[in-house]
C-alpha cells in the first residue's frame, strides 16, 4: 500500500462507517413511521405530517447515505490488499449489502403508495419488516468483524 493510500484508508473506513450508519438508521425508521402513518385517516393533517417526514426522510437522509456509504465502501475494496476475495466472508457481506439495496426500493416504492394515499399493507406488515434491516445489520456486522469464514 503506497504511503498515501495508508493514510487514506481509516478516514475512508471512518467515513464508511459514519454513512452506513446514517443509512441504517434510515432503513431502520422509515418503515416505524410507516406503522404509525397506515393507522392515520388518509386526508388528515396527521397522515400529511408523515407524508412530509418520509419523503424528507427518504430523499434527504437515505438517498445521500447509501451513495456514501457506496462509494466508500468500493473505495475501500480497491485498496491494495484490503479485501481477501477469497474469503467467504466478503461475499456474504456482499449478498446482504444487495438484500438492504432491495429492502431500500421497496421503501421507495411503499413511500410512493402513502404519498398517493395508496396504501395497501397492514400495520403488523410494517412491524415485520422493520426486523429485518436489524438482523441484516447485526449479520454484516459480525461478518466484517468477526470474519467467521
Ligand atoms: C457496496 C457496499 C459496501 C462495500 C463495497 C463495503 C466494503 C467495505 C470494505 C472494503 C471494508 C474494509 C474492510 C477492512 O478494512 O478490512 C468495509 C468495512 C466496514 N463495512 Fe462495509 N461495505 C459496504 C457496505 C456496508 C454496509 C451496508 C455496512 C453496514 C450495514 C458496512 C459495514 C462495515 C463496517 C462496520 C466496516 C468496518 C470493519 C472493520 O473495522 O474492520 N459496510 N466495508
């Protein structure tokens, strides 16, 4: 790693870091406030309320995180002798890396439906979902720090 890259790569990580975690803590809220947004009469000051919050939420937080988080990511990845690509480990990290990509289009999308007061989910559907970014974090997690495989 030439001198300059070593200096680059913990403020690189630190900058990964502090974008991933304003992502989670969007992909985390966003769908806690569609909990509480699918019990609000559509047409209320309290359903419009929401409307606000989420699309600032998703455009204003979410959007600029994942970019980040992204972008330095692959910066990281294209350090010199960073990344083993043959560990397990990466790739596994990788494939929920995607699944969060995915799970942030359908918050997208389910936006879009309460923006156009088209809801059609539950509660409880919300409450299910806004597991999953949390076991998805708690997995890449340990996959990066632990490095099982
Ligand atoms: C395309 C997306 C991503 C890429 C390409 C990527 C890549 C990387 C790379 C190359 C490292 C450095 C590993 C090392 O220094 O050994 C790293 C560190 C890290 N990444 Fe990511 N990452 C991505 C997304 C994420 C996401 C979504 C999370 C969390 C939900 C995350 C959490 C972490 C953490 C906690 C570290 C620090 C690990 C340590 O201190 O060794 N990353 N990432």
């Amino acid at each position: 790693m030439s001198a300059w890259l070593a200096y680059a790569y913990p403020w690189i990580k630190a900058f990964h870091i502090v974008a991933m975690v304003a992502w989670m803590a969007g992909l985390l809220y966003l769908p806690r406030l569609f909990v509480y947004h699918a019990a609000a009469p559509v047409g209320s000051a309290l359903s419009e309320t929401f409307k606000a919050m989420e699309r600032r939420l998703l455009r204003g937080i979410m959007l600029p995180a994942v970019v980040m988080t992204v972008v330095f990511g692959g910066l990281l990845a294209s350090i010199p002798g960073v990344v083993d690509w043959h560990q397990g480990w990466v790739w596994a990290k990788l494939a929920l890396v995607a699944g969060l990509g995915l799970f942030h289009g359908l918050l997208a999308r389910w936006r879009g439906d309460f923006a156009g007061d088209r809801n059609r989910h539950t509660q409880r559907f919300y409450r299910l979902v806004n597991e999953l970014p949390m076991v998805a974090l708690i997995a890449i997690v340990v996959l990066v720090v632990v490095k099982p495989f």
